[in-house]
C-alpha cells in the first residue's frame, strides 16, 4: 500500500502484466537504451531484476534509479545493483515466484509465502471478482479433481514441451 508498481516486460508478457489490478503500469521493454530512457522519466526509487539482466542493470544504474536489486549470484549485481540479496535458482524447491520474492528481502521482513498462497498475488481475477476492491484477496479456486499419472512408458522416448515461454522454461 502506498506505493506505485510498475513492471517491466517483454511483448510477450505485457497483456497478463497489464490486467493484474495490483500493478500501476506496465513498460515493455525492447532494449537496454530505451528501458534507460524510460527509467529516466519514470524516475522510480527501485528497480528490481527478478530475471537478471547484465544490460538492463547497467541501463538502471545509468539512468540513477538509487536502489537497484539483483541477486548476489551474478557478477554483474555487483558492479550494477546496490542491493544483492543472494537467491539460488539452481537446485531450489521452490517456485519461480517464491524465488522473486526473495529479491524483496532489502524492503520486506518476510518474504517467505507458502506455494499455495502465491495465486492471489497476481493480483488476475474472472469476471465474478474483478469488481472487488484491490485489497481484498479473490476466494480460493474450486478444488480440480485429482490430475492423472503421467503417461510415460519404459522403453518409449517420451517428450515434454513448453511453447511460448521466450527461453525462460
């Protein structure tokens, strides 16, 4: 509360990121040199690398955003972020979105939120609760029947796909 949220996106992001009711704005990014320019009129307190970014986090500190996040475990954090809470992606148990958060730690006590808990910060609604105030967190989804094994078979290849993910999957 009280503060502006915008994200930074890719194209491909940028429709789900816009209809979040918890983010301000959405600023898509092409490129190092106009997410610098951006920065410089937006002139944010904070910028926050959940995906790290050697060329943006330069562009931040170009553009003089005063507190600049990214993880510990890139060299190039520690030439161009001021803050470096150390958050490890390799081997960890946790989901993608507990790992953000950790990034959080330099400005919120706990950072830790079970798994389940994560939906409802994306802040995304249907229809029935969209006309709800921002601060009030959307009902649980309806429980799903149980999911079925995964097909797999011994001695078939089986393959897994994930489309659309822009390389981050």
């Amino acid at each position: 509360p009280g503060c502006t949220v915008r994200l930074a996106v890719r194209r491909y992001a940028y429709d789900v990121a816009a209809a979040s009711r918890f983010v301000d704005g959405v600023v898509r990014v092409t490129d190092a040199s106009a997410f610098e320019r951006d920065l410089r009129v937006l002139r944010p307190d904070a910028v926050i690398f959940a995906f790290p970014s050697r060329a943006l986090a330069r562009a931040a500190a170009r553009a003089g955003v005063p507190l600049r996040v990214g993880t510990a475990r890139r060299w190039w954090h520690w030439v161009w972020c001021n803050l470096r809470p150390f958050v490890r992606r390799r081997g960890a148990s946790l989901h993608e979105a507990q790992l953000n958060l950790q990034l959080l730690a330099p400005f919120v006590a706990d950072t830790v939120l079970p798994r389940d808990a994560l939906w409802r910060l994306a802040g995304l609604a249907d229809d029935a609760s969209a006309g709800r105030q921002a601060s009030s967190a959307p009902a649980a989804p309806p429980a799903s029947p149980a999911a079925p094994d995964w097909p797999l078979r011994a001695g078939v290849t089986n393959v897994m796909l994930q489309v659309r993910s822009n390389g981050n999957g």
